[in-house]
C-alpha cells in the first residue's frame, strides 16, 4: 500500500508565537533550562543578591529576584521580544562575547510555553513596573526594589506534549538545583538563596572560591584540594583540584568554567583526566573547581543556544596548558605540600646508609631485615630520633647545641614498625602512620617514569640469565620489539622456539621477581603493541612494575629504613598516594589522640 500524499501546502512564513515554542525546544528543554538562562540574565545586569524560588521542581512555579540594574519601562516589551538583547549589535560583538547571555531569545522562548511576568524598577525610577508577556499587554506601575522579578508560572501550560516528558517534580528540583550550584560557584562574590515549595533549601553569602566549594562540594574536597592558578600568554587557570582521597565513583563533582560560564567540554574533561593519569585509576572521578579565563576572540560560544558547548580557536594549546597546569598542582601532592616547611633535600642527597651504597639503586634493594629489640619493633636507638622533638622546651642544663627543630621533617621520625604494614612516626604535630607499602610503591614509580623520561633507564645485569618456557607469541614478541624493552630497562634473548632468557633488567627492579617482571611486560606489549605502551599503556605498566618490587608486609625495617622511606616520601612528588589513589600516609593530631583518652574533659 502507498500512503496517502500530504496536501500540497504553500511555502509561508510561520506566526511568532510557533518560532518561539520551536526555539523553546531547544532553549527551554526543562525547568532548570529556565533557572539558567534567568540567572544568567541576573549575573549579566550587575546583581550581587539573587534569590531563587520554586514551586513543584520548578513546573508550577519559578520566580527570580535579583538586585541588579532593572530595565527601562519603555524597553520592557522589547526584552520579551525575540532576537532582542542589550548584550550585542553586530558581528564583531558575537566573536568576542563577555556576557553570559547574548542570543536575544530566552525570555521570548519561555514566555511562549509558560505565563511570564515581569517586575523591574531601574535604580532612577520612582516605582517599579510590571509587564505580563500577553500579546498587546503594556506595562503597569507596581510595588518593588531596584532589581527585576522575573515570574515564570505553569511550564509547558499551552504543549501538554512536552510536559509529559518532565519527570518527578523531586528529580526536576534536584537539576534546577545542580544550576543554582554551578553558577553559585562561579559567582562567590553574589550572595545566593534557594527556597523550594516555601522552604530555604539553600544560602550563600558573599565569601570566597575557597568557601564557597567547601559548602557545595562538601567536606571530603574542603579537606583534600589543592589550589592552582598558572597563567600562560592569553589563558589562564584557577581554581582548585581535589586529592585522590576527593574522587568519587560518578562524575559529579566537575565543573569547569570558560570565562564564567559553566561548560561540558570533551577537551577539557580530558585534560583533566589525563592529569590525573597518575594517581587516580580505575572508574573514579576527580573532583574540581576549574576556571579558565581567555580572551573572548579564541572561543566560540554560540555553539548551540544552551551555551553548555564551546569551541576553542585553538583546541590543542588549549588542552595542553590545562593538562599540564593541573599535572604540576597535583604534583605537589607530597608531605611538603601539608603546612608551610622547609623544602626537603633532594633525593640523591639523604645521609642514609642504605643510598650511599648505590643511589640509583630502588629502596627495597637496600634492604637487610634485622631484629628488633623489644616485642612492638622499637629499636633500642629511637631515643636519638625523639630528642629532636624537644625543640620548643627549655634546653637541658649542659646541653651545648639546641635540638633541631622538628618541623623541618614534615613526616617525622619512625618510632616502630606495626603488624609489618605500618610505620609509626612522630612528629611536631603527633602521630603519623605510613602505609610502607603503598608509599614506595609510589616513590618506585615515579623514579621509574622519572628515569624512562629522562632516557636513564639503568639496567641490573643478571648474574646468570634467567631462561623461562615461553610460547610461540611470547618469543614473536620479544624478536619484534627489542627497542621497547630496552627502553624499559630489559635484555631479554630469545633461546630457541620455546625458550627466553633474562639478560637484565631495569636497576631499579633489581630484587623484584625477574620472571614476573618479564611476564607482564611482554603481555602488555603483545596486548597493546610497543608503540601504545609506551605513550598510552605507560603510566599503567609502570605502576605495576614498581607493585612488584615495594617492600611487602611483614617485612621487617630497622629504624634508618623507616627514616629513609619517610625522607624519601618527603622529597616524592604525588607521594601522598599510592599509584591506585589510596593515601599513603595519615595524621592523628594531638588533640584527637586527646580525645581518644579523653585528656583534658
């Protein structure tokens, strides 16, 4: 069967009324479509209160006040008009964008699926005005301060159709919400409130970035963030990044800012996440507060009428300042980083025994287990370690030389070694426990990225080659890609058909299980190729290198060890995780250690 042929229709130009409710489609795709786009309108006219009120998530009702410069009676019916905007005159004006607002059609677009009214009162005017966005309506005088009032009532009244695609009004409200919180934290200089059904949900008054975060984003990111502002020619970056120990299981705690607007950019959550490559693995995301501010020439905006999307004039200079500005601030994630101290020596200079032998060496191939001699594992020589706490106390009758203060070790001095997992410290703040395991695995790691970097991948010779049974695959695998095993740090021959042999390999893995080793280097690069382990598959095969050759549990550390570890740790850059994202080290103050003995109540 044929369908029916439609009636032939004249081409004509469609009613203002029809334009409006399809660009609403677009611009009015929910109720907090419409928060953004009036707030955006507030940011624009200079307020610095704006209050938020909503009724049913915002279906039935969404009224926003805000302080600023209010429109001119005989401009209010223009402002509802279409195309109409104060923001922007020609074409030069839309290539260089400062304002959040500028497409001249969120007001016309949702006065077209909802009841708007309008309240303003500019800072000369006697009185305020009032305008309902009816057709041949005009404006009348009304109560209100300087500022606008902005009432959009029933949503989608006149399109059932659209209405029924909503979703709860719990659901509507918690996106009307989320905008309320990215543009509030854009804006810490404007004070905030939102009421929903009646009721003060929210409030924010005027403070900083850094507070402003802490209230929205909560206390796991005030707790564990770092602040970063780098400036590079015509972009620069501010804001601040979270820890690790910050991230969480769904990508929710992101927003990112161009020139004050909130975005979703591919590029840049990609650059964010390539930063943190190194110590944040598997399916967590980090959270952040990120602004990055450019001339408005180098971005296009008027991407799509949401304006959630940009478009970089320059996208890969772009992605690599942020990438590598937010590299460097996590980078900074080592003890040094907590407190104002002293920059640690460098590694290659520690006074311990253990380096002096052989600095290229890796930590737990100087390792030499001894007994300790009491039962919890404190060595009889920590009372030289203690006596460096006793700085702030009077010096002892006869003392010829002050004790050195303890806060230039930011982790302190080991005290003893618990169930084989953990170091106990002291330092001018109380008690620190390590994870031995966790922390030099990391700083293994990075010593080996340092060292592929820098083309310094020392190799350990074997002693005698390590000859294995390997498959057809495994021995096709090693004829093809010499050059990247060298570049690793690892001679491995080929025998016969079915036979390696270990050679060397890197320095730093020296007392690491050779076979192992070899293993999972060769099934990287039979899975991924030597190209892709090297750039992409990188970071990854390294981390589980230096996982196979960390001091294990229960293995036994004197006291120079565990001071060697803490120095180490110290001068490590990322050393405050584990190349999984875990911390590798905590603090318990004096006063919580207080609390547990309820000293002082």
């Amino acid at each position: 069967m044929h369908d029916t042929p439609k009636p032939f229709r004249p081409i004509q130009a469609l009613p203002d009324q029809l334009i409006s409710q399809i660009a609403a489609g677009e611009v009015v795709e929910r109720p907090a479509a419409v928060v953004k786009e009036l707030l955006e309108n507030a940011l624009d006219a200079g307020a610095t209160d704006i209050t938020v009120r909503l009724e049913q998530g915002g279906v039935k009702r969404i009224a926003i006040t805000d302080n600023g410069r209010g429109i001119p009676v005989l401009q209010m019916p223009l402002a509802l008009a279409r195309h109409a905007t104060s923001k922007i005159a020609s074409l030069a004006d839309l290539e260089n964008v400062a304002s959040l607002g500028f497409r001249g059609e969120a007001l016309a677009s949702i006065a077209s699926v909802a009841l708007l009214t309008m309240t303003t009162r500019t800072a000369d005017a006697d009185h305020a005005w009032e305008l309902r966005a009816i057709s041949g309506a005009s404006a009348s005088p009304s109560a209100g301060a300087p500022g606008t009032t902005i009432d959009v009532q029933d949503l989608y009244f006149n399109t059932p159709a659209r209405r029924k695609f909503l979703k709860t009004d719990a659901t509507e409200f918690g996106h009307c919400a989320e905008v309320v919180r990215r543009i509030a934290l854009a804006r810490p200089d404007v004070c905030f409130s939102l009421s929903h059904n009646g009721k003060t949900v929210d409030h924010w008054t005027v403070t900083d970035t850094a507070k402003r975060s802490a209230h929205i984003l909560g206390e796991d990111f005030a707790t564990a963030r770092l602040p970063l502002d780098e400036a590079a020619g015509p972009l620069r970056l501010h804001g601040l990044v979270g820890l690790p120990t910050a991230s969480r299981g769904r990508a929710d705690s992101q927003y990112f800012y161009v020139n004050g607007r909130f975005v979703r950019d591919k590029l840049l959550t990609h650059a964010v996440r390539a930063a943190y490559q190194d110590v944040l693995h598997g399916d967590r995301f980090p959270s952040y507060v990120l602004a990055l501010d450019l001339d408005p020439a180098l971005v296009d905006v008027n991407v799509h009428p949401s304006k959630i999307e940009v478009r970089f004039r320059d996208s890969r200079a772009v992605h690599q300042f942020v990438f590598h500005a937010v590299a460097r601030a996590i980078a900074h994630t080592s003890a040094t980083a907590h407190g104002t101290v002293p920059a640690p020596q460098p590694a290659n200079s520690i006074d311990v025994p253990w380096q002096r032998e052989q600095q290229q060496a890796s930590f737990g191939a100087q390792l030499h287990p001894r007994p300790f001699a009491s039962p919890m594992g404190v060595a009889q020589n920590v009372t030289q370690y203690g006596a460096l706490f006793n700085a702030d106390r009077e010096p002892t009758a006869g003392t010829p030389n002050p004790p050195m203060p303890a806060q230039e070790f930011p982790l302190g001095f080991a005290l003893a070694q618990l169930h084989g997992v953990f170091v106990l410290a002291q330092n001018a703040n109380g008690l620190v426990l390590v994870d031995m395991h966790a922390a030099h695995e990391r700083i293994l790691y990075e010593q080996l990225k340092n060292a592929l970097d820098d083309n310094a991948m020392f190799v350990q010779p074997m002693l005698i080659p390590l000859t294995f049974y390997a498959d057809a695959v495994e021995v096709g695998t090693v004829e093809e890609h010499q050059d990247t095993l060298a570049s690793l740090g690892f001679d491995i021959a080929v025998m016969s058909p079915t036979t390696l042999a270990i050679r060397a390999i890197p320095a730093l893995l020296k007392n690491a299980d050779a076979h192992a080793l070899a293993r999972d280097v060769l099934r990287e690069i039979r899975e991924f190729g030597g190209s892709r382990v090297l750039l992409e598959r990188r970071n990854a095969l390294l981390g589980t290198l230096a996982c196979h050759t960390a001091v294990r549990a229960n293995r036994t550390l004197t006291i120079p060890e565990m001071n060697a570890l803490l120095r180490q740790m110290e001068a490590t850059e990322r050393a405050d995780q584990c190349n999984h994202g875990r911390p590798t080290w905590v603090q318990l103050a004096l006063h919580d250690l207080d609390k547990l003995f309820l000293r002082g109540q």
